[in-house]
C-alpha cells in the first residue's frame, strides 16, 4: 500500500520487541497500558474538533479489498482490531492490546488464542470471536478477490483455501467461543502478532456485509464500525466526516467530538489550506514550504523517515518491458542522487535496494545487515543503460535506435507535483536513453484500474510497509500475492521469500531477502527503485496527541486541542 512515520529521534519497534510482548509458553500477556500524554492535566479547548486531509479518495473502506493508504487512514480510526501500534510515552512504536485484551501463544508459537475484551459495534451489538472469524475467512475467499489475502498466508490452509484447494473450515482460524479466537499457523511466523492490528484482520459483521452487498465500504452507511469514531457522511470526492464513537469501549480516552478528513489532491491546495487554517496538520516535502511553515513559528514539526518507498514498474507483458534488459536500463538511467536533489531537494535518500532503511530483522536495521545496495553495483558494472536499451531492443527484433521506440508513463496523479516529477523523467531518460517518453496524466484511481488491467507500459508509485519486517516489501512480489500488476513470476525467488517465512533465525532469513533482493532489482528488474521518502509533519501548536506510528496511520484516539483562536 500501500496505504500507511517514525519522527526521526525516535526507536522502531524491533521484531524481539514484538515477540516479548507475548512471552513464551500457555501464559497470557497484556501490554503495558500506557497512553501518550495525559489529557486531564491540561485545559482542553470547549470545543473539541479537528479538521484533517487525505490526498485521495479511498476506493473503497471494505477491509478485505482495501489496499491503499488512504482507506489505511480512514479505517485506522473508525474500526480496531485484535491489537493497535501505538506510541508509548518515549515515543517508541508499541503492540497495544485493542479488541483483544490478552493473548498467549505455544511454545513453538503456531497457535495464538486471543481473548475479547467486552466491546461493541457502533449499533451497540457486541463484537464476537465469530466477527473475526469470518472477516478473514471472507478475505481469503477467492470470490472476493482481496489482493491483501497473501497476508493472512501464514495461516494454516489459507492459501490452499484461496487457491480453491482447501475449504474455508479448513483454515487456521477458529472461534472457541463468542470471546476466544484462536489462529494456527503452518509454521512459526515472526511477524505474526505484527498483522494483528493491520486492516485485513478488523472484525466484520457477516449481516452488515451481506446486507450491503457490492456497496459495502462504498458509503459510509453500508458500514459498522467499532472503533473511536464512526464515520457519520463521505462526501466523495469532498470530504468525509466522523464523530465520536459513544460504544467505544475505550470512549473515555477520545476527546475529539468530531473529526473532518477534506480530500484534497493539489499538493498547493494542502499547504495553503494549513496556512489558512482550514486544515490543522499537513506532510510537506518541498523546501519552500518547509522552510515557510518552520519560519512561521506556528507551528509543530516532526521530521521523520517512512518505511516507504517510490519506485517504477513495468508492464511484462508489452512488447518492450518483458525484455530483462530494456527493463535493467530504464532503472540503470534513473539518476537516483539527482532525482534527490533537484525534485526532493534533499528531503529524500536515493534508493538502490528494495526495503528501506527503516525496516528491522532481528532488532537490527535490514540495511545494515545486508550490506548490498544491488542496483549501485549493478550500475557500477553496466554505466552505459543506453547500451543496455539498444541490446534489448535487438533481441525483440525492434529497431535498435531508441529514438524510433515507443514508451509511455503512466503517471499516477495530475498536480503540479507529478507533473513536475513526470517532466523531469522526460528529460532524464532523453539524456540518458535516447527515448521520447510519452506521460499521461490520469487520477491516482484511474491508474490503479488501468495498472490492474495492464493497461499500460511503465508507471510509478510508493509502497509504504504494513508492519516491522522486510517481508512486507517482499512477499508483494511472490507468484499470486496480485497486488503489483507486473506479469512477472519466478519461482526462484518464491522459494527465497518462503524460506524467509518458515525460520525466524535472522541469519538464514536475511540470507534468503539479499538473494531475492538481486532477482527483484537486477537480474529480472522487476521494478526500479528511485528514493526512500522522508517526510516533514507539520501540526498547528495547539494540535495535541496525534500519534503517527511507523507502521499505520495518523491516529486520532487520543487527539485533543489546546489554545485554538
């Protein structure tokens, strides 16, 4: 996604963390139950409100089909899972308890039984151990088509069952009673307790969903929610308007009474919407504004890195990219440093591997680990990627002048931002191809559909992680995993990433990532990364408590305001 902010003086959530949360053996374990800041200690503004933005509108707030970040930042606040990530009082990423209020695992930790707290639906019906239940059943369903249902794959039987070779009693979920589900894997997962609290694994009510049919998650009444707000209006293309959840079990730690998220797609649109304040927080990664928010003093700013990372991929089935070197010069004639420099103006890292620096294994920085940056090594051998292109070209029976080559981008977006990216990519790869790059400008949905239809030759977007492991960047890529329309399978690299999934020795697991990293980015040049994001939070001063995890979303639980004029 997807969809989904570590301030920079901050600690990640290490995978050792994670696993402490839980402990060893039959007995259960809660999270510490600390809050970020304590509201009653300071004097709240009467009214309690705050007014948000989101880029784009969600395509849909389904959780087993939503796949971007923006239905990642409308449901991280209207609907809870098994746990939540938070941040504790030092600021580190924590496993929280939410609709589970204890947990314990064996002790080879394939089976996970998670014990309900008494919370309820926003129609004041009780959430149930059956809610969860069938919420990823139904992901995994093949009928649903979820593109995130390689998530769950850990589960015993849920690939055979999304592959339509086992049936949905055989998976490893399994409802006890109204208050205990229990998971069982195939084998011991290290990021387990990690996916407890992502989207795909929210509850789900089977009579709402049926009751909706096809419209569920397209209006905000086709839905029910059962976390600290509810979405009461979805204006779309407009805005969509929350208010306070009073079912929440946890409603007495939500101050806000209302929360408006505008869309608003024009990056300027957003700058001068904070500057005016119509919007009390924005993500700024120009200088001039940086520099203009900071200089104006009223403001809050986190400087942080996103485990996220933009990149290009191609369409393998179109006469040009599924040759392998057509598509190793197109990435080899990016000119990452750059790229950094001219468009990000130094608010970037340029990327020559898959996983960004931010993710973990072990505790440590998968980065540091692996020591291989595969696309700087691969340039370092192959300087030339117009020879490369020309090579290529050859080999597919094409006129060997790039110049007499048709190649399209696909951008995704049609600001001035992505325009001035896009021309940018025009000129770079005429310097360094030969090529006239043709650009179509459509909205970030439109291109979704049309890269899913393989309509398309190249395009480009960001993939922020979902949880604390490079599998998350990994397992995108694995033979059925549907979420980036490519073409491309290799069963090679399969097997490296299933390796990866079946030990948690962070030796052999990292192994298993440095060998499926050269096949991604070098050998089949699947995609071509460009930059690391770094990003600039600014928040109006008397915007209090929001919580930007690294591995979610914007979370507004806890917000409050204080001081507003």
């Amino acid at each position: 996604m997807k969809t989904k902010r570590l301030m920079a003086t901050l600690l990640t959530l290490s995978l050792t963390a994670s696993i402490a949360l839980v402990g060893c053996g039959k007995k259960p374990v809660a999270a510490p139950e600390t809050k970020p800041g304590d509201a009653s200690a300071v004097k709240m503004d009467k009214s309690q409100f705050l007014n948000g933005y989101l880029q784009a509108e969600p395509k849909s707030l389904d959780p087993s089909i939503a796949t971007d970040k923006y239905s990642t930042e409308t449901l991280v606040n209207c609907m809870e899972g098994l746990t939540r990530i938070e941040q504790d009082k030092d600021g580190k990423d924590v496993i929280k308890p939410a609709g589970a209020e204890k947990w314990e695992t064996n002790a080879d930790k394939t089976v996970w039984t998670f014990h309900l707290r008494d919370f309820k639906w926003s129609d004041g019906k009780a959430v149930t151990a059956q809610d969860f239940e069938f919420a990823i059943k139904r992901a995994l369903d093949p009928k649903t088509a979820s593109t995130y249902a390689f998530i769950l794959f850990p589960l015993k039987n849920a690939k055979a069952y999304n592959s339509k070779k086992a049936k949905a009693e055989e998976v490893g979920i399994k409802a006890i009673d109204a208050k205990t589900v229990q998971f069982t894997l195939d084998k011991a997962c290290p990021y387990f307790l990690d996916l407890t609290y992502f989207k795909v694994m929210y509850p789900q009510r089977e009579d709402i969903v049926k009751a909706s049919g096809e419209k569920f998650g397209t209006e905000a009444n086709t839905m029910i929610y059962n976390g600290p707000f509810i979405l009461k209006n979805w204006a779309h293309q407009s805005k969509m308007e929350f208010e306070k959840n009073p079912n929440y079990w946890d409603k007495d730690s939500v101050k806000l009474d209302k929360l408006t998220l505008s869309i608003l797609k024009d990056e300027a649109a957003r700058m001068n919407s904070l500057s005016s304040g119509v919007i009390d927080y924005v993500l700024a990664d120009k200088t001039e504004w940086v520099e203009r928010f900071k200089a104006s003093n009223k403001f809050d700013v986190s400087t942080f890195n996103e485990p996220s990372e933009s990149y290009t991929y191609f369409n393998q089935k179109n006469k040009y990219f599924k040759n392998a070197k057509i598509r190793q010069a197109f990435s080899l004639a990016i000119d990452r440093e750059q790229l950094v420099k001219v468009i990000y103006k130094g608010l970037a890292q340029p990327a020559y591997g898959w996983c960004p620096p931010t993710l973990q294994i072990g505790g440590k920085d998968y980065r540091e680990k692996v020591a291989l940056e595969p696309v700087k090594e691969f340039k370092a051998a192959n300087p030339d990627a117009k020879k490369l292109l020309i090579e290529g070209l050859k080999e597919i029976g094409e006129n060997p002048d790039p110049a007499k080559a048709t190649f399209s981008y696909l951008e995704a977006g049609t600001d001035a931002k992505h325009r001035e990216t896009a021309e940018y990519n025009q000129e770079m790869y005429k310097k360094n191809l030969g090529i006239d790059l043709k650009v179509e400008y459509v909205d970030w949905a439109i291109a979704q559909k049309r890269s899913d239809a393989f309509d398309y030759q190249m395009t480009g977007v960001a993939w922020t992680g979902d949880y604390n492991d490079p599998n998350t960047f990994f397992d995108l890529f694995m033979t059925g995993a549907n979420q980036i329309a490519t073409g491309w399978s290799n069963p090679k690299y399969d097997n490296l990433i299933k390796e990866a999934a079946n030990t948690i020795e962070p030796e052999k697991r990292t192994a298993s990532f440095k060998q499926a990293e050269k096949i991604l980015l070098v050998d089949d040049a699947v995609i071509a990364p460009s930059v690391y994001r770094v990003k600039n939070n600014f928040r109006a001063k008397y915007v209090k408590n929001v919580m930007s995890p690294l591995f979610g979303a914007n979370d507004f639980k806890y917000t409050y305001t204080e001081g507003r004029k």
